[in-house]
C-alpha cells in the first residue's frame, strides 16, 4: 500500500515539475516578451527599460531556474498590470473559483447520480432513453451559449437571479448550473454502465432473495459497488471544471481565477497567466492524485 | 471489463436500422454538404457591409423583410448567410482538429501499447501530463501571444486534444497484442510495421472512429469558446462562437442573434455525438468510462 502511494507521489511530483517548465515556455512563445508587454506604441527606449526591469535580458536559462526556484516557495512574481502580488491575486480569488467549481459538482452530483441509477433500474424503457438523451443535450449544450440563454430569461424575462458579479449565493447559482451540465453527461452515464453491472451480479439476487428492500438492494449493495469508477471520475471532473472556469466566470464577470486569467492574457500580464496555468495544472494534479488514493482504499484490487 | 475489441456480428445492419444514426449520418453530412458549397448557395455576400440596414430581424418577426432569412447583424451583415457561411469554419475545425490530434494520439498510443515497458511509462507520463495542463486556457495564451488565425486554432487544438485518441489507442492495442492472431503474425516473421498496420490498426479502427468523434464535438465546441471569448477565429470571418460574442453587446434587445449560431452549434455538435454514439453501441462496449 505504501509503495503505491510513494510511487503515484513520484510521478504527480515530476508531472508537476513538467507542467511548471512548460507554464515557462509557453510565455516565450511570442519571441519577445519585452515587445509585447510594451504594447504597440512603445518606442525602442521603452523596450529596453522594460527588459531591463523585468530581467528579460537574461539568458533563458538564468531566467527559467530564477522563476524556478521562486516558484517552488510559492512566489509567482509582480503582476506587470495590477501592481501587485501574483500569489495575493491568485489566492484571493482561489475561494471564488472553488465555490463555482463546488457549486457545479453538486448540482452535477444531485442531478446526475439518481438519473444514472434510475436508467439503470430501468434499463431499455422509456425512461433510460429519456436519461441518455438528457445526456446526449448536455453534451452538445455549448457553456457560454447556456450561459447567456439563462442570463436572458432568468436575469432579465423573468428577474429572479442576478445577471453578473460576485456579491451574494445567488450569483453562483447560474454559473454553477452551467459548469454542472458539462459533467452531468459523463457521471450519468458512468453511474448507469456502472448500476447495470452491479445489478447483473450474484449479491444483488441474494440480497433480493432474502427479501430486502427495494431502497435497501438498490443503494446500500448496489450504488456501493457502482461508486467506485465514480468517486474517481468525480474528482477529476472538478479539475476539468476548475479548467473550465475561464469560459464561464468571463460569461458571468464571475471575479474567479479564471477572469483573472481572461483578464491578464488581454493585458500581456505574463506572470499572472504562468501562475494561473501552474496553479489550476497543480489542482488537478491534486485531485488526480486524491482519486487514486481514494480508489486504492475503496478497491484493493487496484493496489498494484 | 470485457475486451471489446471485436465488431459484434451483424453491427453494420443494426447500425442501418438506428435511428439516432440516421439522424446523426443526416446532420453531419447535411454540413459537410453546406460546408463545401457554401460560397453558391449562400443568398448574400456575408462579408458585406451594409449600415443603412443594421440589427434587422428574422423575415418572421416584426420588422423582418423577405430579402433576409435570419436579419442582419450589427454591420448590416446577412445572418443566415454568415450563419451558412460558419459551417465551413466549424467543419473545418473539426475535421482538422481530429486529423492532427488523432495523427498524434494514435501514433503515441499504440507505440505504448505494443512496446510496453519504459516506452509505455513514458507515453503514460505523457498522457497525464496532457491532461493536466488547463487546455482552454492554454490555446488562449498561446492566440494572445501569436495573434488569432484560423490555422493557429487548428494547430494549438490539435496539439492540446490528443490525449483520449493516446488512452484508447494504448489500451486497445494492449489487449490485441497477446491475442493469437497477433502471435500468428510474428511467428510467420513478419516485421513490426507489418503487425502494426495489417493486425494491430485495422483492429482498433472502430474505436478511434468512436474517439474521433467525440474529439471532434469537443473541437468544434472549443473553438467557439475561444472565438467567443475574442481569441479564436479572428473577424470578420463568421465563427459561430464570434457570432454570439458579437451578439452579446445587444442581446437584451435582439436574443435572436445569440439563439441562433447557438443553436447550430448544438444540432452540429449532437448530431457528431449521435453518430459516435451509435458506433459505440455498434461495437457493444463503453468507451464513456
């Protein structure tokens, strides 16, 4: 058991460190970041103060291991447009982030669960179809379009709900319904392949020949064992929604992570956008990692 | 987990009778028809200006003529013709996308599949990598930094979603590999590309047709989000996802104007999941898993 979490440990460890080299390369791409930072009527002058400033004169490599080595110790640099700390900027809006990525789990989680097993129950009736076309619009529903229908006719026909923002609970039930609906598809669908399994095997006759009940065979023997690939699919699908932020928080002007990158990738801030990348690569390594673990304790057949 | 890799018997004939098949076979090909004829059967130039006619409606609504289908937008451009003239970006970014992701993919998963060993760690280790680098907002970064043009979407897309084409190919190619056809092929001698491109790809090629597809809808989708958000196709060529953005300024007077490019890109988009679907089911196994 321990051997696997050390050697699962190693190899999120050097992804991490891959992720951090390429959050490096990926700034340099445009040749010159001196250039870009000025913007288009900097005259040569500019140029080189900026270059100067920044450390930009240095060999790549110098400033690849100087970044390197702050970022490690949390330190992410100045933002070239706010003025401020990368770190503090990120982890103000970090808790933001995580509620919209929280919010939409849940609702994606209440939804899709009890529609997976129903359609599994009733496997081939109307019902499982009704489920899997349910499914099938999730998955075509493009996020910002879905974002800005409900805008329309919950925010401004019918006035319940606010259009944008970050004030109150309210403000994150439209995004958080939008986030859900790009993971409902997959939980549903795993959830009922899963149940369908599950409920073909031999414990689940026993348990309906010793005259259980339905609720009882249904969720305490049989969800139980479904669970299993979902619990892992679950987290990782918050760090693809944690990723997917962007999309929505700028539909919403939600002021998460993901508008603060929106934001910076308009203005050239290349520090915060490196940071950003890094830190939602690292979440989802995290939870990655959680989800293996997680999976290792509830099947130890996978302990290998 | 059952091995999957064989076409159950008789698939081709299901395939005929499924109606979410047609339906899919019908929308997807209904674009690519559009997509490669558009620029004749489009009523007007979608490119042209005209801004004594702005913001008119749908021929249907109060206010709408005869001589514009859908409206015009903000400039006085034709809708419907823009909206025609935007299943050529879609398709093409689709279609291209999947070539690119699906050269790389594919290569990198059966590379892992058949060698095993440390070459398998290392398309692993690529694989994971892949899948936590936030893609969206790399392929925005990267249109910031280079500037938006349509082959830029399709490159920076193409080099972000090959990883699901890297998993299916690997595992599929995992499973062949000790079955004995395969083992009959070496032992006759044959050379490693023989096995690879006669026994190996023939026998995956169902379910990347599956992956491509999905791929495909993600592509399309992840275009529009990121000409939505400004750095995808860059204007004045009518993206889908453009369209809204550009829409979004007035769409409390005029919702028609985002409803509409919207909800082509969901028919597009489902009818590319139908099919994948109804390959899937072809096959009797779940790849959603």
């Amino acid at each position: 058991m321990l051997r696997f979490f050390l050697r699962r440990f190693v190899v999120a460890v050097l992804v991490a460190l891959t992720v951090l080299t390429f959050a490096f390369l990926l700034t340099r791409l445009s040749g010159d970041l001196a250039i870009s930072i000025a913007g288009p009527n900097a005259s040569q002058a500019d140029i080189d103060t900026i270059r100067q400033v920044y450390g930009l004169n240095r060999p790549l490599w110098v400033q690849f291991f100087d970044w390197l080595g702050r970022a490690v110790q949390g330190d992410f640099g100045e933002s070239y447009f706010f003025r401020d700390r990368v770190s503090k900027l990120i982890g103000e809006r970090i808790p933001i982030t995580m509620s919209l990525g929280l919010t939409g789990l849940a609702i994606a989680l209440v939804v899709g669960l009890p529609l997976g097993i129903l359609a599994a129950v009733r496997e081939g009736s109307w019902v499982d179809r009704a489920v899997s076309l349910v499914a099938l619009i999730g998955q075509a529903m493009p996020s910002f379009w879905l974002g800005l229908i409900l805008m329309i006719v919950f925010g401004l026909k019918l006035g319940w709900l606010p259009i944008s923002g970050t004030g109150s609970w309210e403000h994150y039930v439209m995004p958080g319904v939008v986030l859900a609906f790009s993971a409902i598809p997959s939980l549903t669908r795993l959830t009922r392949s899963g149940m369908i399994e599950v409920l073909a095997s031999d414990y689940i006759r026993t348990a309906r020949a010793k005259g259980l009940t339905r609720f009882s065979i249904l969720v305490k023997h049989g969800f139980r064992n479904a669970a299993i690939p979902v619990v892992s699919i679950t987290a990782v699908q918050l760090g693809f929604m944690l990723g997917g932020s962007v999309v929505i928080e700028t539909v919403f002007a939600l002021h998460g992570v993901g508008f603060l990158a929106w934001e910076s990738i308009s203005k050239n801030d290349f520090p915060v956008v490196q940071a950003v990348v890094l830190v939602l690569a690292l979440l989802y390594i995290g939870l990655t990692l959680l989800a293996d673990l997680l999976n290792a304790v509830l099947d130890p057949r996978l302990r290998t | 987990m059952t091995s999957g890799v064989t076409v159950r018997a008789g698939g081709r004939a299901r395939l005929l009778g499924n109606w979410a098949f047609l339906l899919g076979a019908f929308i997807v090909g209904g674009c690519a028809v559009i997509a490669v004829v558009v620029t004749w059967i489009m009523p007007h130039d979608p490119f042209l200006i005209d801004l004594n006619r702005r913001l008119i409606p749908p021929s249907w609504m109060e206010g709408g003529t005869p001589l514009n289908f859908l409206g015009t937008d903000q400039l006085g451009r034709d809708y419907f013709s823009r909206l025609l003239y935007g299943t050529r970006i879609s398709m093409l970014i689709g279609v291209l996308t999947v070539i690119t992701s699906g050269l790389i993919g594919i290569t990198v998963g059966v590379l892992g599949g058949f060698y095993g060993g440390k070459i398998d760690d290392a398309v692993m280790f690529a694989i994971t990598t892949r899948l936590s680098i936030p893609a969206v907002l790399v392929a925005l970064a990267v249109a910031a930094l280079r500037g938006t043009s349509l082959t830029l979407v399709i490159l920076v897309l193409g080099l972000l979603l090959w990883d699901r084409f890297a998993v299916v190919a690997r595992s599929t190619t995992m499973q062949l590999r000790n079955l004995d056809y395969v083992a009959a092929a070496w032992c006759a001698g044959v050379s490693p590309w023989w096995v690879l491109s006669r026994e190996v790809l023939p026998n995956i090629a169902t379910h990347l047709a599956v992956v491509a597809t999905l791929e495909m809808a993600l592509a399309i989708l992840l275009e529009a989000a990121l000409s939505f958000l400004g750095l995808g196709v860059p204007a004045p060529l009518p993206s889908w996802g453009l369209m809204i953005s550009e829409a979004k300024e007035y769409m409390f007077f005029t919702p028609w104007m985002i409803i509409v490019p919207g909800a082509a890109l969901f028919v597009l988009v489902m009818g590319v999941n139908l099919l994948g679907d109804a390959l899937r089911d072809m096959m009797g196994t779940d790849l959603s898993r």
